[in-house]
C-alpha cells in the first residue's frame, strides 16, 4: 500500500500537482481538507495532490468488519480548472498502479455528490474496477453554498479498496502495507482502540463542551476575519459532532440545530476566504470562464451536394447517467428532423435513424436534399397610391424605395399585402445549401441539452448532465462546419479508451455506425439489449438456472445503458450465503453492482449461487470474474455482519433507535413519524369494519412502525425497508399477520407494483403517505421540477394505487385522510396545504389513469371524484365506454345546453309558481322525479338510466321558453331552476370535458 501511495504521487506530481500534507485535525474525508474545500473557491488555478486519513466514528467496528474501519485512507486530487481530458489522466493513475486496463473491466457509473453541510454539490461517477468501487469522480459545482467559477475536477481514492483488490485479501488487515508489515500490525491496534472510544467511551459531557467550544472559536476567527483558522475549528466542531452522534447521544432537535449551525459557520468561512483572496488579488492568477470567441458562420466555405445525401450528427459525452441515455436521443432527434423538415430538407422516403450509448448520441438522416426549396421574397414598397403621381410617373417615394433596393423604378411592380396594393419587388430567393442549414441548426440543438440534473464544465454556455467532449457532423463525405462553446465539429469519432488508437476519423456519414461497431461498440440500443439477453441467459442455462428477464426489465434497461460493448460474464458466490434472506441477497446484487440474479430453472424460482455480470468491452474475463466475485463476497460479508448484530436485538429495541433518525426538522424524528402513523392509521380504521383480529394486528404493527429504519441492515440498505421489518418481526416471534403489515405498509414501492396484502397492513401504508402528504405541505416541502427528496409523487401515486385496489377502503376519502392526518401534525395543516395536498394527489391520479390507457378527455370529466380513487377509476372505465352509446350522449348534449346558458355563481332556487309554459312545468316534473329516483354517487350507467328522462324535457324546454326573459323576475326564476338541474347532474362529471 506504501508503494501504491507513492505512484500515485509521482503520477499526479508529473501532471503538475502541488504534493501537500494531510489536515492535522479529524476529516470525514479528503474534500474537507482546505486544499480542497477552500482552495476550490474563486478563479485562482489549484492543482493538488495528497493522502488524507479520514476519520468516520460511526464506521467504527473494532477492527473485525473486513471493509469498515474508522479511520480509513484516502488520496485526493483537485484539478482546478477541470482540464477537458480528467479522465485520461485518472486512467493513467491506476496504469501507474500496475491495473492493466485492457484485463480489467475499468466504469463510470453515476453517482453524484453532495453535502448538505457544506453546502456543496457535484457531478460525477463511481469508479469501479471489476465492479468495485474505487474513486469517486466529481466535478465539483458549488462549495459553501457559492458556485464554483472554474468547476474544479475531484478524484478520492479508497486505498483500502484498492489494495485489498489489487492483492486480492479478504480483509484489510491482511493488506501488505511495507515489505513485512501488515495493514493489521501497522494500525490494527489504533482501530480497535479507536472504535472503543468512539463507541463506549467518549465522556460525552465534554465532548458538547468541546463541540460548543469550537463552534464559538469558529465564530470568533471569522469575526476577525480569519478563514483558516475558523474552517480549521469547523472540522473540529464536525468531528466532535460526529463522536456525539457515534455514541447514540444527538437527539432530533439537536441534530437539526448542529447541522444547521455547521452550516452557517461553513457557509461563512467560504465567503471570507473568497473575500480574502480577492483582497489579496488572487495570487495564483484568474482563471474563470471566459467567453468563447464568436463563430462567424458567414466567413465559413460550407460544401455542397447535388444529390439526396446521407448526414450523420455525433455528439460524444463522458458517461450518461443511464435514465439520461435514451432521453437525449429521443430530443436530438426529435429536433434535427424539426429543423430538417422545416427548411424542406426532408426528401421522400428519407429515413432518420438514432442509436445512443453511455458516451456519444447519434442520429442519421438518409435522404437530406441538397439545397432548401427556392422561395420568393415580397418586398413591399409604398403604397400604390402614393407611388405614382397624376401623370402615372414615380413619385418620390417609389423612386425612394426603387434606391434602396438597387433597381430602376421602371423594375417595381404592384403587390398584395394583407388585402392592399402597394407597389414592390418580388424577388427569388435560392435555397441554402443543405450544410449550412445544418451548421446553423446543430448548435441550438447542441446548446438546449438539458438533463433532470445538469452541470457546467470548462466550455461557457454549455450545462448538461455529463461533460459534451466532441462533435461529429457529416454530410455524405464532406464535414458541416458549426463550432459550440470553442469545440468544432469534424470527423473524428472516438472509441474504447483502451484501443491502442482511441481517436478514429470517419470517411463520411455512412460509415459511422459500420466503424463503431469494427471497434467493438454497438450503439444500437435494442441490440445490446438482445446481446445481454440471449448471452446471459445462455450462461444463466449452463449453471443449470436461469434468469427472471421481465423481472429484471428495469435493471436489464440500466445496465444496456451503462455499456457500449456488452460482454456478459458468469459469476458465482458461496452457497452457503443462501442462508441470508433471499431479499438481502438480490438487493445487493441488483442495487449495488447492477448483477443480474440466476434463479432455478424457470426464471422465478429459488435463487442459486450464480449472478450474470456484464462487462464494458472485450477483457479477462477469469480477472473481472474473480474480481466481481471478491466485491459481491465482501458485500454479503457485510450484510451477514449487519444481519447477525441486528438479530441480537428485539424489534421494540432496533425501534428505540428511531429518536436518533430525523425525519424534518419541524416534523421531528422518524420516532415522531412512527407515532403519528399509528395515529393515523387508528383514525382510519375508525371508518372502516375491523374484525377483532385485524384490529389486534393493526394495534401491533403499529406499535412496531417503521422500527427497522433504525436496524443496521435498512441503514446499511435503504431498499431493504419492510423487508427487514417482516424478517425481524417473524424471527422474534411476531404473529405472521403483524409481520406481513409491517411489510405491506411501504407497497407499493414504485408505479406497478404489489399492493399491501391485508387491511391493516394498508391502512399503515396509506397512514405512512397521508403523514407525509400532510406534514410537508404543511411546512412548505413540496416537490419542484425534478426535485422530489421526500418522494411525495411516488407517496402520492401509492395512495392512489391502495385506495384503488383495496374494496374495503374504498369509502375512504384523500380529503378526510389529510383531516386526520392533519390533526397528528406537530405543526398547523392550514386548509389551503390541505387543499393544495388534495390537488397534488389528484394529478397524481389524473396521471395514473392516462397512464392506464384512457382518453384525456375521459380522465379530465371524472377529476372531481378524485378524491375517491376508487370511485374515480371505475367512473372513468364506465365513461369509456358510454362516450360511444346514442343514449348517453343525447343525454349529455341537453345538459351541456345546460350547463351553458346558466352564468357562473347564479344560485340554484326557484318558485314553480312563475313558470308559464308547459315545457316549463313538464321538466320541472321530470327533473323532480329524477331527484328523487337517482341515487347518490351512482354508478356512470345507473345514473344515466336515471337521468335519461331530462333530455328530451331539456330540449323541448329550450325550444319553447326564453330563458333570458326581459322580465327580471321571470328571467332570475328560470336561471334558479336550470341551476337546480346543474347542481343535481354537476357532481357527476365536468361536463364540459366531454362536450
């Protein structure tokens, strides 16, 4: 490990990094260092290499954990600014480490960064080498809440993870860290003994002191204007927060203050430093982003072709976050053929293909015409009246004009414009060439790239979800000239990183996709997707299983987006891991390292002790397959540690942990949150029939709400929430219902998926949302664009789905749920967060049931009964089909007559007394006959058979009475009346709608 430290600084060194000492105080890691998190601020150049120990309480395991240590060994790199080729140069660090790149299976797969503490964020990838995360590569974008002007490149090895790989140990005590001394023998005693205090006998009296010490000397260094010393204090007061926390002593409230306070301490030390350097007029130089220099298109020479031609747009990224993939394909092509089809480029027949890998977009377009249709330009001079004087000779005016468009008066003729006579030219205006139609259209397409999350880099204007790093553009033979952001488009395409020439230039646009694919990439995405499938389930055969592929659609859809050239590779792990529980086992496989699960033969049966991995490019597939399987041991190794210290534990014990978990600030801790769901789902249940039984299993599992957030297993996998509340509850001797509720109360997990399997388990499940729903509305946490953090859609979407899907609860309303929640809160629910709460969850719904096939207009007419999902979900079926039937839509078109004439506001009441014509008294006789006959909230069918006698008496009374009467009296009482029909039909559907 010695040797590997020291490559690595060599390497870094050679690439003109300042060597610099780790923080002499505790860091949780490297970017805390103020090499990193100051030095990142501003326009100053920074490029800094060092090796930081990084000190995490809470990871401390006396040593016994193979992978977790309290103290583990980072080496940090900030680039700054982000040079263009960051990762070239981080692939040639781990060559300097001995890493053969071309056995080894080296990925980029997203991950991004961010501290709410220090108010920084970034953008980047895990990097994994044979699916074991080793770096972390960000591209820094703020820091202490400021943007960052240049963006700065971080990389943070895990040292520990390398070497155990690259020596191929289980356990990092065994890692050789000098010829003859073990990792162990080094520091094993210092681990333990670490562990013991952060763990058991830290004095937490005064280690508050110390926090609140530091949090004042903090304060006063940036009263005095002294950044260094203050962020130094900051990662003193984090570090003693983070011991408090360790030993199980920071409460909610306290935890939000802490947080809360570090942060502005953070925040403020960041803008003094910025300060300070900008009163030192930055010594190191400025470097923030400039403007690129204009592109001229004019000065350019664009060719020509004299036949449809082929074009083909490349447009090369470093990896996508795999959801990004087929998103921006979709919107590159979606606007070059608008733009082509506009300026008539599109010749019949013309075909547009799109293919898309993690690093580049393509799209091709067979047929491009030559040149853009020819057109005319009418120039519109004076008026024909005052172009020509009483002897028909040019006035001033045309003679005028005649000049300014460089003809002879004798040349202008007469036009028409908008219906008058003017005298004017038209002029034939010649098609552009089809390249310079292209060269003005790909750089708007190229700039609005925009991601659910976007990042800048060092190339101004441009903000996308991973750094543009090359464009490609060619009209048959011949390269369109258009630049973005200082990058010029040409024809070199680039391919795998490890070929041994990586840049390759392309003939013409037909020989794209041939040339990737000679170099091993295919950027078709079904036929990846078929080469992962039928490859893998060949393996998966002749391990004797195979694998669950509609099961797998969502991971199989990821994993053909993180790889350019599939190579799926057989692995296998210890059966005797199998006794962990099933979930365990796949949730580490699928979330972690995106492995594909071989179960019997069948697809959906019992798991065996296989997994499919799939490889980015041809490699040794006995190395990758060696190195997945030590990555995939080790996880389980650390599941089974987490899985064996849980069940030393009870459910009510795991659940007394909840206090220290915060949920919101002003909402309190997840502990609150249990409470309030029990609470709620007693509410519930107030409105419903319980059986005796059901209701000793609600009484239960609300007792034991939510406990195994607290467990080591759900912290360590957030996915695992309710699964491990089932497995615990069961293992402790919980009836089997109360561990089935616990279990059901977070389904669904996701759009599709299982509903809760009894009642009590879905009124836990729809107390869980309501209480979300209720509480963040009431505090103003609602989603905006894609920001979501406490998943209020998907809690929404699951409200929807249980109330739609279980007939027992059918009765209960989205708006008394939010009123019994509301009444739980520790805050005040105004009517209007209720109501804005309701309208969330409606369009929720309204989305459901467009998602579920039926026609816009159907969706919009039963909105009003959104509140009742159920209700709402059979109205709209029922609608579906009676949009079609003769009788229904007589019906519906004497209501809209209506609903039409009856102005807004006008109050329903009537005096039967003032009618005067028979068709009056003849509707008013139907129209009580039908209130009196229809049920309430009856079916769409039933209620149209009830209602059917309006609209023949609706239609003869508007043939015979004048509504709109000069009488006032009169006029008032036959709106009065129509608006009685309107209330007792206008609960049913919006009309209009369907209209």
């Amino acid at each position: 490990m010695q040797d590997a430290l020291i490559r690595l600084t060599d390497h870094w060194a050679g690439h003109g990094c300042l060597i610099t000492q780790p923080m002499n105080t505790e860091v949780g890691a490297g970017t805390l260092n103020p090499a990193t998190a100051l030095r990142v601020l501003g326009p100053e150049p920074w490029r800094v290499a060092y090796v930081e120990p990084s000190v995490r309480p809470d990871d401390a395991r006396y040593g016994d954990n193979p992978n977790r240590l309290q103290t583990h060994t980072q080496f940090q790199v900030i680039l700054k600014p982000e040079p263009g080729d960051a990762q070239q140069l981080y692939l040639g660090s781990l060559e300097a480490l001995g890493i053969d790149l071309r056995a080894h299976d080296v990925r980029f797969v997203e991950d991004d960064w961010a501290s709410p503490a220090l108010g920084a964020w970034g953008l980047g990838w895990e990097v994994w080498l044979d699916g074991l995360e080793i770096t972390q590569f960000t591209y820094f974008q703020q820091s202490g809440g400021l943007t960052l002007d240049p963006v700065a490149v971080e990389l943070t090895y895990g040292m520990e993870r390398i070497i155990m790989a690259l020596q191929g140990v289980s356990h990092f005590k065994d890692i050789v860290y000098a010829p003859g001394i073990s990792y162990g023998e080094a520091f094993g005693q210092a681990e333990y003994e670490m562990s013991r205090y952060y763990l058991d006998d830290a004095d937490i009296g005064t280690v508050r002191e110390l926090f609140e010490a530091y949090a004042a000397e903090a304060r006063r260094m940036l009263d005095a204007r002294l950044p260094v010393p203050a962020h130094s204090y900051v990662l003193k007061c984090s570090q003693a927060f983070n011991v408090l926390d360790a030993r199980g002593a920071i409460g909610t409230t306290e935890r939000a203050r802490a947080f809360a306070r570090m942060r502005r301490l953070a925040h403020d030390v960041a803008g003094l430093w910025v300060e300070r350097r900008a009163e030192l007029e930055h010594p190191l130089g400025d470097v923030s982003t400039r403007p690129a220099e204009p592109f001229d298109p004019a000065a350019v020479l664009y060719p020509e072709i004299f036949a449809p031609g082929i074009f083909a747009l490349e447009i090369g990224v470093e990896e996508l976050p795999p959801h990004e993939v087929g998103r921006t394909l979709d919107h590159v092509a979606a606007e070059l053929t608008a733009g082509l089809e506009e300026a008539g480029l599109l010749g019949d027949g013309h075909e547009v293909h799109g293919y898309a890998t993690p690093r580049r977009v393509i799209v091709t377009v067979q047929g491009v015409e030559p040149h853009e249709p020819d057109t005319e330009q009418v120039v519109k001079g004076p008026r024909l009246s005052a172009a020509f004087d009483a002897e028909g000779n040019p006035t001033k005016a045309l003679q005028g004009f005649a000049r300014g468009q460089g003809v002879d008066p004798a040349e202008v003729g007469t036009v028409s414009v908008g219906g008058g006579e003017y005298a004017g030219l038209i002029r034939p205006i010649k098609g552009r060439p089809a390249a310079r139609v292209l060269a003005e259209l790909l750089p708007r397409i190229v700039e609005g790239l925009r991601a659910e999350k976007n990042m800048r880099w060092n190339a101004p204007g441009l903000s996308f979800a991973r750094p543009i790093r090359w464009l490609l553009a060619l009209l048959d033979e011949y390269e369109v000239p258009f630049e973005v952001a200082g990058m010029q488009a040409g024809r070199i395409t680039h391919v795998h990183r490890t070929a041994t020439t990586s840049d390759v230039s392309i003939p013409d646009a037909g020989a794209l996709v041939p040339a990737l694919r000679a170099h091993g990439i295919e950027p078709a995405v079904e036929r990846r997707r078929s080469q992962i499938v039928e490859t893998a389930g060949t393996l998966a055969g002749g391990a004797g299983g195979a694998i669950d592929f509609p099961g797998e659609r969502s991971l199989v859809e990821e994993i053909v987006n993180l790889v350019e050239e599939p190579v799926p590779i057989l692995g296998s792990f210890d059966d005797s891991y199998l006794e962990l529980p099933e979930e365990i086992l796949t949730t580490v496989m699928k979330k972690h390292q995106r492995y594909l699960p071989v179960r019997e033969a069948g697809g959906a049966g019992r798991l065996l002790p296989y997994f499919v991995t799939v490889a980015n490019g041809d490699c040794d597939h006995i190395a990758v397959r060696a190195g997945n399987e030590a990555v995939l041991r080790a996880r389980y190794e650390d599941a089974a540690f987490f899985f064996q210290q849980d069940l030393r534990s009870t459910p009510e014990e795991i659940g007394r942990g909840l206090d220290r978990l915060t949920f919101t600030e002003k909402l309190g801790s997840m502990a609150d949150r249990a409470g309030r769901i029990r609470a709620i789902a007693a509410g519930l249940a107030e409105r419903i029939e319980l059986g005796e039984a059901e209701a000793a299993v609600l009484r239960r599992a609300g007792e034991l709400a939510k406990f195994d957030l607290a467990s080591s297993m759900v912290i360590e996998l957030s996915g695992l929430s309710g699964t491990m509340a089932r497995e615990y509850a069961r293992r402790a001797g919980e009836d089997e219902a109360v561990a089935q509720a616990l279990y059901d109360m977070e389904l669904p997990r996701s759009a599709g998926d299982a509903l809760p399997s009894g009642v009590p388990g879905a009124l836990l499940a729809l107390a869980d949302r309501l209480d979300l729903l209720a509480g963040l509305f009431a505090v103003g946490s609602v989603p905006s664009g894609s920001s979501d953090p406490f998943g209020l859609r998907r809690a929404a979407l699951g409200l929807t789905a249980i109330l739609r899907g279980t007939d027992r609860l059918g009765a209960l309303t989205v708006e008394d749920g939010l009123a019994v929640a509301a009444r739980h809160q520790p805050v005040e629910v105004t009517g209007e967060a209720a109501a804005e709460a309701a309208r969330f969850v409606a369009r929720r719904l309204e989305q459901a049931l467009l998602d579920d096939g039926h026609p816009i207009a159907v969706v919009r007419a039963v909105l009003p009964h959104a509140g009742s999902p159920a209700y709402a979900e059979r109205a709209a079926a029922d609608l579906g089909k009676l949009v079609n039937d003769e009788r229904f839509l007589r019906l519906t078109a004497a209501l809209q007559r209506v609903l039409r004439i009856v102005p807004e506001g006008t109050a329903a009441g009537y005096d039967p007394d003032l009618f005067q014509e028979a068709a009056e008294r003849r509707l008013h006789e139907v129209f009580t006959q039908v209130r009196e006959a229809l049920p309430e909230r009856a079916p769409l069918p039933e209620f149209t058979e009830a209602a059917l006698p309006l609209a023949h008496p609706i239609d003869q009374y508007f043939d015979d009475v004048m509504v709109m009467a000069d009488d006032p009296a009169l006029r008032a009482n036959r709106l009065g009346f129509l608006a009685s029909v309107r209330d007792l039909v206008g609960g049913v559907l919006d009309w209009p709608q369907i209209a």
